[in-house]
C-alpha cells in the first residue's frame, strides 16, 4: 500500500495494531505512545486491518531543539512505508513531512538560484531557492520567505504556496538551510488532543433519528443524502453492520443534501416531518427513498413523499404543514453547516465517536468501530 500525497485519501489510514520502537538517543516510551495514538486518530480509516504501526525518533537532530522522526508503516502482508515527522522536544508539536537540505543544491544556468527538492512520501518535490536563501519557487509561485511567520515549532517558520485549488504548508528553518513540506495539508498538530473528542462536540446528537442500543459507548453519526446512489450503498450495508455490533452501537442520521441533487432537500425537509411523527416511521420513510431513487424526479417527488406519508399511516395535515415550515428548512441548513464545520466533504460519510469515515465502506467502518470499542470510549 502507497499513500497519495496530496488528495481527499491523504494519508488516509485505518486501523491497526499499535508496536512502539524506541532507539536509545529516542523519546520516552509515553512520548512515543502518544505520538502512535496522535497518528492512528488523525489519519486512520483505509489502511487495512494487522497492520502495524511503530515510531523511530531521534532528538539529537539536525535542527537545535527539535526531534526528527518517522512512523513505519507495515501491512499484515509485508508491505511497509515510513513517513517522515518533526516535532518538539517533548513531542507535543508534530509536523508531518521530512527536512529537505538547501545545502546539496544545485546550482542553475540562471545566476544565484539553486536548485534542489524536498522529500515527499512518495519521491521529492521540486524547489528553487535564491543564493541569500531569501525566496522560493515552489511549483508555479515565488514566495518570499521574509513574510514566513513563527511557528509552534522552534526555529521554524512556515508560509503557503498554491498548488492547484489549495494551499500547502511550507516550513523553514530560521538559518534557512531546512525546508519542510507538510504532507497532510493540516499543519503542526498538537500531539496531546484528541481530534475525536473535538469532532464530536460540535456534532448535536438531541433529536435525531437513531437506531440500535441507545446506552452503546459507540455511536455512528452518518451524514447522508436520499438522492446520492453511493448512499445507497451506505444504507445497504448497514443492517448487516448494526448486527454484527448489537447492542454495542448506536446509529444517528444527519441530512446532508447535496446542492447538484434536485430533489434530495425536499426529501431530506419530507423525512425530517416523518420523524416528527416516529423515529421508527422515519426509518421505514428512509428505506422507501433509497430503494425507490430511480423513480423519484423533480417534478413528482413532492407527491411521492405525500404518498409514502400517507401510506406509514402519518397525520396527513401536520406533514403538509411540516412541507413548508421554514424551521424545518433551516434545521437541515443547519446540519449541513454541522457537517462543513466538521470536514465532512462528500456523501455518505460516517463519523464514528469522531473518527470520519468516508463513502460505503463498510470495511474501514468495522475498524473505526472496533477500535472505539477497544477504548471503551
């Protein structure tokens, strides 16, 4: 398995068991856990299960007050892969790249600019630098270095560079000599949160739809929108997933109507009616628009909804009423704000005790659950 540099799946990873490898001039045994944990929740969901992750750091670096380091990736069927890490000395910063050095570039045709490259998971990245070390080409843009700002990380300073519709993290040492690439896009992390408690508090789980044990440790909030086939897929496989955790997980469903589906708003204002009318009608409302999709349009979606209704034995005046009530259209603008705020960017996608989990993966889903559930969490 190879992981993509820059892309929705970067440095995607699911879980794993956890070994530590600790050299002699390493970080403690607790530094070097918290960073195994910090790197299994910030990027673990598609790596497949068996795997084994294990941390290699040396504070005797090149770069004064800072630590270099590397996870080693290795997959049950032998496959490995390291990726590069700084952090601070104690380990609570953490920056995800490797140190590119000016020093063994080369010089160019063109007078006083260099060139040379930074190393990226997956090869080197190319970068010019000018003779005073002062600015950088990166990809198509100069960036001048004297705008860098201090970083959370001593003696670094980052900047940005364009690269196609995002900006990617640059960082460089205060001599100039280093640079650093951040491979995730995210930034210097702080080691010591947990990025899964942070997602689930902005996540309100009052008054929802939800299926399952309703005291389960575990719960799965799944963000999902009627029209969206990949969310049949999602809605498809998840009765088999809520018997295998019986009484161990509970489901929430989130609307996430997608803007270039045309009917998926009305229905997802239509179920949340039905919802006001039962939690189990809901549910029964939930299976006929999936299993219905291909015959449901812009034009009769309206009446089908109103026949479904009708047909769950639901109060036909409240759910007309309930149709055109703006509080009911501003609850899913709301939800889709949740869903935004939270880094949800496509449908369905499941978030699990705060782990995100992407498309109909029923896999990856398994993983985040079992893992959650080895938390006790």
């Amino acid at each position: 398995m190879r992981f993509r540099l820059f892309g929705v799946a970067l440095l995607v990873l699911t879980l794993f068991t956890i070994g530590i490898t600790i050299p002699a001039s390493a970080m403690s045994a607790d530094e070097s856990a918290r960073l195994v944990k910090f790197f299994q929740n910030r990027f673990g969901t598609n790596m497949p299960p068996g795997t084994e992750i294990t941390v290699e750091a040396d504070k005797t670096s090149a770069l004064k007050g800072l630590q270099t380091g590397k996870f080693v990736i290795k997959t049950a069927d032998g496959q490995t892969q390291d990726v590069a890490f700084v952090a601070s000395e104690d380990g609570k910063y953490v920056l995800v790249g490797s140190l590119g050095d000016t020093k063994t570039f080369k010089d160019t045709p063109i007078k006083g600019l260099k060139k040379g490259s930074i190393p990226m998971a997956r090869g080197e990245f190319p970068v010019f630098i000018s003779a005073d070390g002062q600015h950088m080409i990166v990809g198509n843009e100069i960036i001048s270095i004297k705008e860098f700002k201090e970083s959370k990380l001593a003696g670094l300073k980052e900047g940005t560079f364009n690269m196609g519709n995002r900006e990617v993290p640059i960082f460089v040492s205060s001599s100039g000599q280093y640079l650093i690439l951040d491979v995730t896009g995210g930034g210097i992390y702080d080691s010591t949160i947990d990025p899964h408690k942070e997602t689930m508090e902005k996540i309100s789980l009052e008054n929802i739809p939800t299926k399952g044990a309703e005291g389960a440790t575990v719960t799965v909030v799944e963000y999902s929108d009627f029209q969206c086939p990949f969310c049949k897929r999602g809605k498809d496989m998840l009765p088999e997933i809520l018997k295998t955790y019986d009484g161990k997980i509970k489901l929430a469903y989130k609307q996430l109507p997608l803007r270039n589906h045309n009917w998926a708003r009305l229905a997802a204002i239509a179920s949340i009616c039905v919802y006001q009318q039962g939690n189990d009608k809901f549910w029964e409302f939930h299976d006929l628009l999936f299993d219905n999709q291909k015959e449901i349009n812009p034009e009769n979606s309206e009446e089908i909804f109103k026949g479904y209704a009708k047909d769950l034995g639901l109060d036909p005046k409240k759910f007309d009423a309930c149709l055109v009530d703006e509080k009911v259209a501003a609850r899913v603008d709301s939800e889709i704000e949740e869903a935004i705020s939270i880094g949800v960017q496509s449908t369905p996608t499941f978030v699990v005790n705060g782990m995100i989990v992407q498309g109909a993966n029923p896999d990856g889903l398994k993983s985040a659950i079992d893992l959650k559930l080895s938390e006790g969490s």
